[in-house]
C-alpha cells in the first residue's frame, strides 16, 4: 500500500507520473492554494481529483499556504500521523510517498522538510518535455529520516511543549511560544542553574533563541507633590526564550510518541 501526498501548480503532468511509476496508490492528498485572479488552483485541483478517482485512487483535497513552509510541513506530518492512527497502526511511514515536485519553491522545500521529519519516502519527477525519452520519471531522493525525538531528554521536551503553549504579551501585542524564564522555571518548577543549562542545550540545537533583557513598566515617583510616572525599563537579569520552528516541530513529534 502507498498513500501519495503531491504539489498542485500550474503543471500537473508529475503528479500523474508519480502515480502511475509509484505502485500502488491506494489514496493520493493533493496539496493545493486557493484560488487567485491569475490562477484557479483550488479548481484545478478539483478537476484533477476527479481524474484520479476515475483512473487511479481515492484522492482528498488539502488546502494549503504556498508560502509558508511550516504550514505545509504541518499538513504533511497531520496526514501522516492521521492515516497511521487510522489504520490501528498497520501502516508505517514507509507506506507513504511524497511527491515534491509542483507548486512554489517553498512548498518543494516544505514537502522535502515534511518527507525527512515524518521519516516518509520523497520522489521527485523530471519534466517529460525537456532532456531525451526515459523509461521512468519519477526518482525518490536520497534522504534520510530525521528522528530527532532520541535527541533531547525529558526536561527538554517540557520546556519546549510548555514554550509552545505559553506567551509574553508587551504594550498590548501578545507572542505566542515566548516566555520569560522566570515563568518557565514557576510554571516547570525548575531550579534556575537546571533550567538556563537546558536552555542553553536548546539553543545550540535550534530549537530555541534567547533575548537579554524582559522590558518591563515601572512606576518612579518624582516630587512630593507629582504623581508617579511610568518608566520602560529591562530586567537584564532576567530574558526572554522563544521556540523556533524546528522546537516546534520537536514538542509536536514528542506529543504523538506519548
């Protein structure tokens, strides 16, 4: 069994080569964006999906951003995980096959990222139009599955899930995945020595940044017979930590394993 996961962009001659190169395919998910005034990429989509379900396989509409590589990758490691459930876990990673080829450079690049994170095989299709004729298109590529989960110990793996949920709000504007280490260490009850020596752990693997400083408002009073005044100022004691993408993606795999 095979479920393809593919790209819909302006072309979509690979995604038939794939299908038919890529045996079985019992199930396809066409990535595509919304429609736009130039190109009907939703609409196109939808065409295709109906030519595929008449020669091939079930196929599901999945609509994405083409250009925000997380979202993509996102969407590829929910339908993983999702189909894997589903099946009781008969299936494996391996059963899946995706498809980067199609669509903008991001959603080639997010496709390829999804591949190696969810451990799934990634093919890429040559342009039947350039080059001379070739027995097969379509090629997986030589990419090795990123199990980053062994990586990190369980404090690790708290800090970045609580980072993932928290937030710092400042002059009215709310981040989300930022803390100030402080909170982190009440709402972790971590020592401070335990928890700037994870911090610093998460940082050299990418999966945090730091920033000096917690800007704070304070109120100074001046003369007797003036009212406090509100004063910006930062705790260089204290920072603020904030998640990356990659720890992001690291506190969502940890989820699925528990």
């Amino acid at each position: 069994m095979v479920i393809h996961i593919a790209l819909v962009g302006k072309e979509t001659g690979h995604i038939w080569a794939g299908l038919k190169e890529i045996i079985p395919a019992d199930k396809l998910y066409l990535l595509h964006s919304p429609n736009t005034d130039s190109i009907k990429f939703a609409d196109k989509a939808r065409q295709l999906k109906k030519e595929v379900e008449k020669r091939f396989c079930e196929t599901v509409l999945v609509k994405i951003n083409a250009f925000e590589m997380m979202n993509i990758l996102d969407v590829i490691d929910k339908i993983v995980s999702d189909e894997i459930k589903k099946s009781n876990y008969d299936l494996d990673t391996i059963d899946f096959a995706v498809g980067v080829t199609g669509g903008t450079n991001i959603m080639a690049s997010g496709a390829t990222l999804g591949a190696m994170l969810t451990g799934t095989k990634a093919y890429y299709v040559q342009d039947s139009r350039v080059g001379p004729k070739r027995k097969k298109y379509a090629e997986f590529l030589p990419i090795p599955p990123i199990n980053i989960i062994r990586s990190l110990s369980k404090s690790h793996q708290k800090i970045l899930q609580t980072l993932e949920k928290g937030s710092f709000e400042w002059k009215g504007e709310k981040q989300l995945g930022v803390m100030k280490n402080k909170d982190l260490e009440k709402k972790l009850k971590m020592r401070t020595s335990s928890l700037n020596s994870a911090i610093k752990e998460l940082v050299k693997k990418r999966f945090v940044e730091t920033e000096r400083g917690v800007p704070v408002i304070k109120f100074k009073k001046g003369s007797a017979d003036q009212k406090p005044i509100q004063v910006e100022e930062r705790l260089e004691n204290q920072m603020l930590v904030k998640i990356t993408d990659l720890g992001r993606i690291q506190a969502k795999k940890a989820s699925l394993r528990k």
